[in-house]
C-alpha cells in the first residue's frame, strides 16, 4: 500500500527525530530545546538571554523574533523586552499573508536578504553581549545542532530549524576562527543529605514503631531518601548557579541501606532533573573526583580531601544558600 505525501512526511519527520536522538545520546548532536539540560535549553530562544539590539532592550531572543510581527514601534518595543512563554504568547499569524515583518518602523521581506541579516546581527549581539549564551554555545564544539521542535516552512514561521541552527553553528565556528578563548565554566559539585535535602523532613514522617528500631541507625530505614524535602532555599539556589558552573551531584549513601541508592536518583528526578539527569556520582570516596567547588555540610568520605574548593554548608561562614550564592554568583546577576 503506497503512502499519501502526508503520510510519506509524517514517516520521513519520525525517522529525523529518532535519527536525532541516537546522535545526542551517541554525544554527536544537541536538539536544543527549553524542557532539555543545559546548554539546550540556555541555547533556546525562550531562555531570558537578555541584550541590547539597535538601541532596544531585549529580553530574549523569543521577545525579539515575535515584536517583528508588529509594525507599530511602541507595541515592538514592548514585547522586544519579553521572556520565556510571555513572549511566544505574543505570536501573530498575520504578517503570513504578505511575507512583511517589521523592525523600528522599516518593512522587511521576511524572505529576503535583508531579513536575515537582521537576524544574524540580533544573534551576534546577543553571542557579545550575553556570557551565558556565549558559553553554552562554545560548549557545543564538534556538535551537530538541531532545533526538532521547530517549524521547517520559512513561510509560516519567522525563524526555521535551518534559519536558527545556521546561525548559531555560524557564530560558533567563526569565534573559534578568530582564535577567542570562551570562559570553560567550574565544576562544582553538591552533596545532597544537608545541603539539598532536609534529613530532618523525612524522620518527622515516620512511626514510633520504626524509629525504636531504627534509633542510633536512621539512615539505614528503607524509602527514607525519597520522603526527604528539599532545604529552604536549594532548588532555586541550583538553578541560578547552574547558569554560570557545570554542575553535578557529588553524594553517598549507606551501604546497608541498597534502597538509599536508587531513592536518591528519584528525588533527583523528581525535584531537579532539568539539571542533575545524567549527572550523579554516588561514592564514599569524593576525594578522587575531578573539580573546582564542592558544596558538602560535612567533611566525610573525603570531602575534606577534595582537589577544589570545598564550602562547608551550615558552617558559620555559610550557614544557608543566600550566604553561599552571595559567594559563588558573580556580583552583577
């Protein structure tokens, strides 16, 4: 039975996407996406890259592309300053028609030289201006960019998944050209029983019965690591520091408890997946792994023995994460 064109499309998309997919997990290839770990989701026109084109504030790439569609300058200036979902909220079909968007009052063929010039200086500005931007992107070298949620039709959207990868493998590859050294983001690592999750939080929910059988030995109670609560303050803390260091979970379990192990990749996955996926060391020698900062609340396992930096949580110089972001985050984010 012979496919309709739809049909044939649909397959032909299908197979891109897997054929995707296999080359990101080979390491060969980045799908940069929002939802995806870092740097595909700093790489995304929804990320609050924020930068200055042609004397108006941007917010983010996404606020920038969809002011485009309106000709009136105040009303484009205002969604220029836009980030995230706010800014695809202001997308409009109706430049379709004629093919004309419109920067500072000028009219711009959307398929025209011109309009992808503008393009590629609002991109390089961003690339300049924006550090985070900039190092994410150069830490994509050897890879093979692709945007698979994006639209293919440069007719019905304002930047295609070429148009897009085009100019940010450009950008890379040109930087490397001029023999510029981009800043190589710190390793840091974080421990997670005391500085990202509340020990305390899990004995609360636990009965008498097991408490009296537990006592002197409470790590060693079966499911206790995935009733743990985050600490005050630690997912927005890994969020903002994820945006400037390679960040990794650095932890051990109790090796008489075997569900601790797997207890501590489900609340990574339900709490901070979006940074940890993949990232996870789990180990009673911390001392052998390679990096610049350990965050840890004690100095077992060797902790105390690590190469780098180690900044003891709950200490009087960083007894919470407001006292350890003023420290690690540079002094204008």
């Amino acid at each position: 039975m012979l496919l309709s064109n739809i049909e044939l499309k649909e397959t032909v998309m299908k197979l891109k996407k897997l054929y995707i997919r296999w080359l990101v997990w080979r390491g060969k290839a980045l799908d940069i996406w929002s939802k995806s770990p870092y740097p595909a989701n700093v790489l995304s026109n929804l990320c609050s890259n924020g930068f200055r084109f042609d004397g108006v504030l941007c917010g983010s790439m996404e606020g920038f592309l969809q002011s485009l569609k309106y000709q009136d300058a105040n009303r484009q200036r205002q969604i220029c300053s836009m980030k995230g979902k706010n800014a695809k909220n202001m997308t409009s079909t109706h430049w379709q028609t004629d093919q004309i968007v419109w920067w500072k009052g000028v009219a711009i063929n959307r398929q025209s030289k011109e309009f992808q010039d503008l393009i590629s200086r609002a991109y390089k500005a961003m690339f300049e201006q924006n550090e985070r931007f900039r190092i994410a992107l150069m830490s994509t070298r050897g890879m093979k960019l692709y945007h698979s949620q994006g639209e293919q039709n440069p007719y019905k959207t304002i930047l295609t998944e070429s148009e897009f990868c085009s100019v940010l493998t450009e950008m890379r590859d040109s930087y490397d050209i001029n023999n510029k050294t981009p800043q190589h983001k710190k390793r840091l690592y974080f421990d997670m029983d005391g500085v990202l999750v509340d020990f305390e939080s899990a004995l609360a929910k636990q009965d008498e019965q097991t408490l009296k059988e537990y006592v002197g030995r409470f790590d060693e109670i079966p499911g206790l690591f995935g009733q743990m609560s985050p600490m005050n303050g630690a997912i927005d803390a890994v969020h903002r520091l994820n945006e400037h260091y390679d960040c990794y979970i650095l932890s051990t379990a109790p090796w008489n408890n075997p569900s601790a192990w797997s207890d501590k990749v489900l609340w990574v996955t339900k709490y901070l997946d979006d940074v940890f996926h993949k990232r996870m060391v789990i180990t009673h020698c911390k001392n052998l792994c390679k990096g610049d900062i350990l965050i840890d609340d004690r100095g077992k396992n060797g902790a105390s023995e690590f190469e780098g930096e180690w900044i003891q949580f709950g200490s009087e110089k960083f007894p919470d994460w407001k006292a350890v972001l003023d420290y690690l985050l540079p002094k204008d984010s």
